[in-house]
C-alpha cells in the first residue's frame, strides 16, 4: 500500500496478513498510533512533528480500520494543528486572571485588638504614681491626690507595725487574766469574752494591713508575747481589781497612741485642702479605722474603771510602771 509521507515522499509496501516479525513489529507510537514494520520505522523517523490531537488520532484509527490503511499527518494536518495550538493559547490568555491581591472592599474586614501584656506588665511605679496623683476625686470633684512624702510614708509604717503588736499583746493579756478572774467573779465572764473578743477584731484587721502593704512586723514579737503573758497573769492572781487597773493603765496608752495618729493624719488632711488636693480612699478608710479602734479601747477604759480599778493595792505605783512599759514597748517597736 502507498503511504504518504511528509512533502510527497512515497513508499510502497506490501501488507502483510501474518503477525509482525522481531524486527518489524508493532511500534507505538508517541501520539498512540500503532504503525506496522517499517511504517512504525517511518512513523518513527517523524515524530519530530506536532503531535496531532486525540480527535485526530481516534479519526485516523477509524479510517485506518476502514480501508486497511495508515494514515499519518501530512502538512495540511500539520498546519491545521499548529492553527488549533495557537487558538488555544489565544483562548487561555484571553481569561481574566484573579489578582493577587484583592481589592480593600472586598477583603474580610479585621479587628483590631488591643495587646492584653499591656495591663499587667505596666511598672509598679507607674501605677502607684496613677493612685496618687489620680486627678480624679472621689466626690466626682477634679482634684489631685495628695502624694506622701518619705518621713510621711515611715510614719505609716511605724504606726501600723506598733498597732499590730500592740493589739497581740492585748490579747495575750486577756487570755492570761480571763481564767483566775472568771473563775473568782463568774459575773465578769461575758465582759471579759466582750473585751477579748474586740481586741482579736483588732489584731486581725492590723494582720492584715501589715500583710497588704508588705511592712516588716516588730523583731520584738517574742519578747512582747512573753511580756504580755506575764503582766496578764500577775495582775490577775493579785485580784480583779488589779487586773482591772492593769487594763485601765494600757487602755491609757494605747487610746494616747492613736489619737496622735489620728491627730497626724488629719494634719495631712488639712495640708492636702490648702494644696487644693485631698487624702487617697486608702487613708481615708485607715483614718476610721483608726478612730473605730480608738473609741472601743477607750471603751475598755471605761469598762475598767466601772469595775473598781481604782481600788487595786498598790494603785499608783502599779499603773505608773504599766503605763511607762506600754511607752517603752511602743518606741521600740516603732524602730525595731
């Protein structure tokens, strides 16, 4: 059969019906078409053509079952070929691409947020300045806060450390007399528990201002707690009246030293209202609180003398050396 290859080339073959020698055997073909002995040589020695299309391929399979032949691409296929490619890559590159980056109304809108390191790694510093130079007042007023200066600021803390200690030894006070007097004069029992009762509201409310404002409590606790146990005891096993005496002369002091503080710290107030400013809400409250504990160790003075403290034996000596104890133990603790 004649077959037509590339610019009118010719070759002529004879068919043949049995299978396909060693050397002439079926050859597939780049495009899938199988040519046969040296036409899949032919085929081969062309591939550097475009290869056709699948259509093209599957039409010449058909036509090669129908008339026995094999048709390979000529240069009219080939040009047709060549025109279809470039159509195709016409085609491609006429079809919008998406860009990269969309436009600012179509992207999602974002929301911002606010850094939440920002709050709790602020200085201390800086949020102390803004508690005590807040210009903001607490009656909706603008005034600044008044700013403690540093002796002002150990005033404070001397204050609260002899308070606490102070109130630890009233308290051991009362538990050392409370036995030897109730059991004498069971009618002193709800007095006694009233009394001891207040002075344990007092120390814990102390306890915890220490604690919150992280100031060193007295170095000198041992030495009042075993101070404190004595005095209680003794006064008591020398009678109600000298127990008595004994609560009357540290009420004294105690009710002295806190009105001076209170004295100190409406002096601040007053100093604060020429400056056009006012105390922090943390004075304030400290302020009553100190006024509160006043009023109720006074109460206990009261309570002492209705009790006949004055008639303790020896009454005079007895108080004076209580109430210098009491001054003494107050300026240690103040330092130490």
């Amino acid at each position: 059969m004649c077959l037509e290859l590339g610019d009118g080339v010719k070759a002529e073959f004879r068919s043949r019906r049995k299978s396909p020698t060693k050397n002439e055997g079926s050859v597939q073909t780049a495009g899938g078409v199988k040519g046969e002995g040296i036409a899949g040589r032919a085929w081969l020695s062309v591939a550097s053509w475009p290869l056709p299309s699948v259509h093209d391929v599957r039409r010449a399979k058909t036509q090669a079952r129908g008339s026995g032949k094999a048709l390979l691409p000529t240069s009219k296929t080939r040009q047709q070929q060549q025109q279809a490619s470039a159509l195709r890559i016409r085609t491609m590159e006429s079809i919008p691409t998406l860009p990269r980056c969309l436009p600012a109304q179509c992207r999602r809108p974002t929301r911002r947020v606010s850094p939440i390191f920002l709050d709790f790694l602020a200085p201390t510093a800086v949020r102390s300045q803004h508690r005590y130079a807040s210009t903001t007042g607490t009656d909706g007023t603008s005034k600044p806060r008044y700013v403690l200066s540093k002796k002002q600021r150990e005033f404070m803390d001397g204050a609260l450390r002899v308070n606490q200690a102070g109130e630890l030894a009233a308290t051991l006070i009362y538990t050392a007399q409370t036995p030897q007097i109730v059991r004498s004069h069971p009618h002193l029992r709800p007095l006694m528990k009233h009394m001891y009762d207040q002075e344990a509201g007092h120390l814990k409310t102390f306890n915890q201002l220490v604690a919150k404002h992280e100031i060193r409590p007295t170095a000198m606790y041992p030495f009042w707690e075993a101070a404190a146990t004595f005095l209680g005891w003794s006064t008591a096993a020398l009678g109600r009246e000298a127990a008595m005496a004994c609560t009357e002369a540290v009420e004294t002091e105690i009710g002295s030293h806190y009105n001076d503080q209170v004295r100190e710290i409406l002096s601040w107030e007053a100093d604060a209202e020429r400056k056009g400013e006012e105390l922090d809400d943390e004075l304030k409250e400290m302020l009553s609180t100190f006024r509160r504990i006043r009023d109720e160790e006074l109460e206990h003075l009261d309570h002492a003398v209705a009790n006949d403290s004055k008639e303790a034996r020896p009454y005079d000596p007895l108080v004076d050396v209580i109430r210098l104890g009491c001054r003494t133990a107050i300026k240690i603790s103040e330092k130490v």
